[in-house]
C-alpha cells in the first residue's frame, strides 16, 4: 500500500495551513491510481506532525510512503530537518520502503508551470 | 515595455535566494516574447527591494510592470505587504500600468504540476 505526505513548514494562519489541506484533497484526486491515501503533515506549529503522520501511515498498512516537501526554497527544514525525520522513521519502519522527492521549487515543471499563467496576460 | 518581476520573501541564506534567481533567469528566458525585462525583487533581506525595483524598471522604460508573488501561502507578506507596496508605487508612477498576479500556491497549474512528478515514481 502507498502512502503520500505532503509535508508543509505549517502556520499560525489557520488560512494558511488550509491552503496546504486544499492541495492535499486536490492531489489525492488527482493520483488515484498512484497512491492508496494522500495526507499532509507539518513540520512546525500545525498538527499532524511528521513523524505522527508517518506512524499513522505505517498503522494504516502503508508498505511506501513518499515525502514531497511542499517548499520553495531548500532552507534547513528541507536540507535537515525532513532528513533527519525520515532517518528515524526509518528506524522505527525498517519493513517501509520511503521515498524522499525533491521539493516543490526544484521540480522539473514548475518553470513552466509559472510561465503559462504569466504569458495568459 | 513590459517587466515582470519575480517578487519572493528573501533569505539570510544566500543559497535560497540564489534559487529565486535562477528561476528568474529561466523564467526571462521562456518568456521573452511576453515581457522585455524579468527580474526578482524580495520583501526582506535581501536585496533589491520592491520598490526599488519597481523603480528601476520604470526608470529603465517599463509602460506595464507585471509583480508574480513567488509564495506559497497567501500570508500577510502577499495579503498586505505587497498590495502597500504597489499602491506606493501606482502612487509613484501614475503613468504605469501595473499588474499583479496570483500568488504561486494559487496557479491553477501548480498541482498538476506537482501530480507529474509524483507520478513518475
């Protein structure tokens, strides 16, 4: 079974936080066929934490589970922190296969992503 | 003439401004057709600042100046502190036309975008 976490810095604008859930609900639709549930997780100020939700995931019968930090920048949560979560999760999930993805400023197609709703003007 | 402006927080760590101005460079390259000049401005700790910038677009001969919050969440820097700065700014230069954009969590793109890369696990 595989497992998606959308893993966001979190916020104390609530606003904010549910910006992050909307893309959640948005992406499971969209990846039906390619993971069994989409959560999101918070790494700072906004619950569910990382780690819980990874735990959550495993309990939930979870044998993948893939990371997307949804990040523009590869600040110290993305560089360290998140690795280090995803150390120790590894530790208490030996049996679980997890995939780190790049975060969402590097990824391929978000230049052009940007540029189509830039050259709509 | 047209500029855009890539608008984002601005980092003490230089390597995550440097992303901005990367995605800068790629964005003026794809969009050459749609603006004349493409350059990035940050909210705080970096420099140029938006306003500067701004001037130094229309000093340059900006008609039209485009502002693309590169943010994810719609907190107070893109609720409040960008739409103050441009108000300043068609105070400024009543003869310019400025634009602003949906923020980047916001692009109708952006999770189809993201669902492509996760797709390719």
């Amino acid at each position: 079974m595989k497992s998606l976490i959308i893993v966001a810095h979190g916020s104390r604008r609530e606003a904010s936080n549910q910006e992050v859930r909307a893309i959640t609900g948005e992406l499971q639709a969209t990846l039906l066929q390619n993971f069994d549930r989409v959560a999101c997780a918070f790494l700072e100020l906004t619950e569910p934490g990382v780690s819980a939700q990874i735990d959550a995931e495993v309990a939930a019968g979870a044998t993948q589970v893939t990371l997307f930090p949804y990040f523009l920048a590869a600040g110290s949560h993305v560089s360290q922190d998140l690795p280090e979560l995803l150390a120790q999760a590894e530790q208490r999930h030996p049996q679980v296969a997890f995939v780190s993805q790049a975060h969402l400023g590097k990824l391929p197609g978000l230049v052009e992503c940007i540029a189509q709703s830039l050259r709509a003007d």
